[in-house]
C-alpha cells in the first residue's frame, strides 16, 4: 500500500479486530442473541474502510449523511440503526421503508412518525431512546425519561398506533465512563421500568440497545479527577448481571452494543513532520505541519507523543522543556507543552491513541482533513 506524507491518520486493522473479538467473545458468553453495531459518528473514516462491515457488525447513525453512507457502504436496511435528535420526514419515510431500526429520540419526533405511518397498511416496528437518573451524573437531554413518566407514555403511544409495535428499547448511559456500578444502576432500572408496563406494550420487543461508552485504552481525560477504566468484562457483566432477571430464557432481545470509542480509539495514530525546529538553550520550540484542528480532542486529553527520526528510529536521550505548535496562523495552535526529546526538522512525530472523534471533528480550516490509511485490511 502506498502511504502518502504527513500529515496523516495511520490505522491498524488488527487493533479493531482484536478490539471487536474481545467484545464479541464476552457478549457471546453472557447473553444471546447479541450483535454490535460500529457507530459512525466516532470515525467516518473507519467506516468507510469497511472493517467492522467485514466483521459483520451492524451500522449506527446519528443522521441522514451518515444512513446514506451506510446504504453506499452495502449494509441493508435491516442491519441500519438510526439514532439521533434531528431526523427529517424524508429520512424517516426512507429508514420505514428500509426496515431500519429507528430510536425515536422524542414526543415531539414520535408524533411526526406517527403522522407518517397514519393509515399505512404495514407495520412498522421502532424502537424508542429512554434515560434515568443515575448518582452522580446530570441528566440526559436525550430520550424518553422514565422518572418522569415520559417514556410510559411513549409505549402508551405507540401501543395506540395501529401501524407501529414497539421493537427496541435504547438506552446510550454514558460517554468514556468508568464505573460499571453506573452502568448496573442504569440496566437495574430499566428492568424495573418494564416491570410496571403491561405486557401487551413490550411483548414484542426484539432488540435491547445499551449504546456505548465504554473506556478506550487512552490516558485519563483532563477533567476527570478519578479514572479507574477496566476490562470491557467487567462492564458488560455488571449490566447483564441486571438484566437476567427481566428477560428469562429462551425469549430474550437480542442485547445489542454500539460502541465507537472503545473499538478504535487506540487503532488509529496520528503522523506529522517537524518541519522548523528552534534550540533556545535548555529549551526548544517545534513546529510541525499538523494542527490543533486535525486533533481537537486533544483538548479532552492528554496525548500519547513519541518522535522518529526519518530513519524511523526513536527519538531519545535527555528530555527539555518543549513547546509544538501546529501549521495553521492560530497563536493557540498548540499541540504539546512539557518535556521531550530533542527534535530536528524532518523527525516524525506519532500522536497515538487518536481514533475517535479527531477525524469526525476535523474542520476544513486552512488545511484539508488528513487522510487515513488503514493499515493490515
């Protein structure tokens, strides 16, 4: 494969293999039916790569670009989960007639599907997104609350609609989260939430959607005082720990995970050029031509820097109090501050750990957003 210059997003194949093996194996012991579903929103560039359509994982879209791209890519309507707050007529009208699996984010979106479906012939089964209150966190903009009564009067709804049966429930808990107890607490009072609905309302449920979330193997975030992430077990674990007793055997949902972070953050790296390099006595000042743009989560965390020379040795020896600036005309431009080896231009410096949401988020300013070569397909 031939691999243009810097800057550029490098991705290995194998990373997502092994990421989703790991998740499929774990599912696959403690529940079935299971399925994951890749959302896109995470890395659009992944997506098109077509690793995880490989690895037969269903598409998660938060919008009409995204479904289209799903379509482009081959995955049937059928294996299309439709997520998000801002979904159009037109691509509610496509994704029914697609079999997609719709999450209604809202009443006000459940009346204008409702609308849609009025007198229709067929029926359509959808799923809806709910939140609960869990300790310690705010509460979700998103979804059907079940505290106050929003999501009962939602399956309420829906049971009322002769051309629609309730066919999924959703429920995304968090993002990069770190306490499987959190994720417990959200799976305990799903289960008591459907406890108090009649059967009549649910008993046609085909799919339980517990989203994502889950920790990446990338370093703390800047705002997290505590950060303990463990094994992707333990989540997993913990939530079906809950649900077992909600849904007996042999008659269960399928239990399905639509992580994005978890699966690619540690598989993609990042690559730029030193392309001016100042020595001020102990101190140096670098400046490469990626920007802080091309890697705004940078912000969110810290990131994993290591420099090559072009030989692709590593870079080592005493470290010095160093400052990397980006390429773009932004003072702000900053993508590193602290200590590091001593750089010259045309040394390589590898941002790891940037697989999720860099790309997604890159805009088009000054420069265009870097490309990916996935690595190992």
């Amino acid at each position: 494969m031939h691999v243009q210059a810097p800057p550029i997003f490098l991705g290995d194949a194998s990373i997502i293999r092994q990421r989703y093996a790991r998740l499929d194996s774990c599912l696959r012991g403690l529940w079935q039916p299971h399925a994951i579903a890749y959302s896109f929103k995470t890395n659009l560039q992944v997506a098109r790569g077509g690793p995880f359509k490989a690895l037969g994982a269903w598409a998660e879209v938060v919008s009409g670009r995204e479904y289209n791209l799903a379509r482009e890519l081959g995955y049937p309507g059928a294996r299309i989960v439709f997520n998000g707050p801002c979904k159009t007529d037109a691509q509610l009208t496509r994704a029914l007639s697609e079999a997609a699996l719709i999450n209604v984010n809202d009443a006000t979106e459940l009346a204008r599907l409702i609308s849609l479906v009025s007198g229709a012939s067929t029926v359509h089964g959808i799923g809806i997104r709910l939140n609960t209150v869990i300790s310690g966190r705010k509460p979700s903009r998103f979804g059907f609350s079940i505290e106050q009564g929003e999501a009962a009067r939602a399956l309420q709804t829906i049971a009322a609609c002769p051309a629609l049966e309730l066919s999924g429930l959703h429920m995304h808990l968090f993002s990069d989260h770190d306490d499987p107890h959190s994720y417990a607490e959200a799976c305990r009072k799903l289960v008591a939430f459907l406890a108090t609905c009649p059967r009549a309302w649910t008993e046609r449920l085909a799919v339980l959607n517990l989203g994502g979330g889950f920790p990446a193997h990338t370093p703390r975030p800047r705002g997290r005082k505590q950060w303990n992430p463990r094994p992707i077990e333990a989540y997993l674990e913990a939530m079906v720990a809950e649900l077992v007793s909600g849904f007996a055997e042999p008659a269960r949902p399928v239990l399905m995970l639509e992580p994005g972070r978890y699966l690619v953050s540690d598989a993609v790296a990042f690559v730029s050029q030193i392309i001016r390099a100042q020595q001020v006595g102990n101190k140096q000042r670098l400046t490469c031509n990626g920007t802080l743009t091309m890697l705004p989560m940078t912000r969110y965390a810290p990131p994993l820097l290591r420099a090559f020379a072009p030989g692709l040795v590593v870079r080592a020896g005493p470290r010095v109090p160093t400052q990397i600036d980006g390429a773009s005309c932004r003072e702000d431009d900053v993508l590193y501050r602290g200590p590091f080896p001593r750089l010259q231009a045309g040394d390589y410096l590898v941002h790891y750990g940037v697989g999720a949401y860099n790309a997604s988020l890159c805009p088009e300013f000054i420069f265009p957003v870097p490309a990916l070569a996935l690595l190992g397909e």
